[in-house]
C-alpha cells in the first residue's frame, strides 16, 4: 500500500483498491461531549494549524490560527478571523490529515462553540446539509 504523508490511506499496489484508515475516538471520550456550535455564517480561510493533537481520532479539533480571509457571509470577517480558534469535523477525510504549523485552506461554517475548554469561534467542515460542500486542502 502506498502511503499518503500525513495519514494511513492510499491506493493498494495491484488492485488499485482506495483503502482510508481512520482511528475513532473511543466511546467514553468526553471531548465534544458538552460543546453546543451555533452557525454565524460562512466562511473561506487559510489558516495555519496550531494543534493537531485532537486531530489523530474521527471526530477532529484542530487548533487553528487565520492567516487570511478569503470569503465570508458575515460582515468584517476580519473581527471574526482574529477570534477563531478551532477547526471542528466529524468527517474521516481529516482525520490525521494535518499537523501543527501546516497551511491550509478552510471553507466551511463560522460557529461559536461554547461549553468547554475549546469555547470560542471555529470552522466546522460537517455538512450537515448537502447542498454546500466543505473542505480543508493542505496547502504546500
């Protein structure tokens, strides 16, 4: 099997088969267990990882520093940019994906999370709907 350069997925040598490995978190893990996200808007960033350490298992928390807005359904983006600190999702594409001090872009929703120690603004990449796509592209 081929490996990627941050994760356990690839393509098989013969068969050309995809193969994704993905760790879940283990089913006593408290780590979203009492974080309520409530959507502000839209967002498009590039952003340098900070924190990968609760990026290893599915779901992910990156910790995240804004480099530079791109694009954003909410007015002086900016004010926002300074303040989001987190980068949140429940899909294993991103699990493990990344790691600190990479660059990457981030386009999903702007959320305020509250309700522990990683309260605060992020970027969730779950689409919870499928008429939008989310992403998260490792810039190099």
């Amino acid at each position: 099997m081929k490996q990627e350069a941050h994760k356990l997925q690839g393509l098989t040598a013969t068969a050309g088969a995809h193969i994704n490995c993905e760790p879940l978190r283990p089913d006593g893990d408290k780590t979203f267990s009492r974080v309520v996200a409530k959507e502000v808007g839209a967002i498009s960033v590039m952003a340098r990882i900070t924190d990968h350490t609760q990026g290893l298992a599915t779901p992910v928390l990156y910790g995240v520093e804004v480099d530079t807005v791109i694009q954003s359904t909410v007015d002086e983006p900016d004010v926002f940019a300074r303040r989001i600190t987190h980068m949140r999702s429940y899909l294993g594409a991103y699990t493990g994906a990344f790691r600190k001090g990479d660059t990457v872009y981030l386009s999903g929703r702007l959320v305020h999370m509250q309700g522990s120690e990683h309260s605060g603004f992020g970027i969730e990449l779950t689409p919870w709907t499928a008429t939008e796509s989310y992403l998260a592209n490792l810039a190099r």
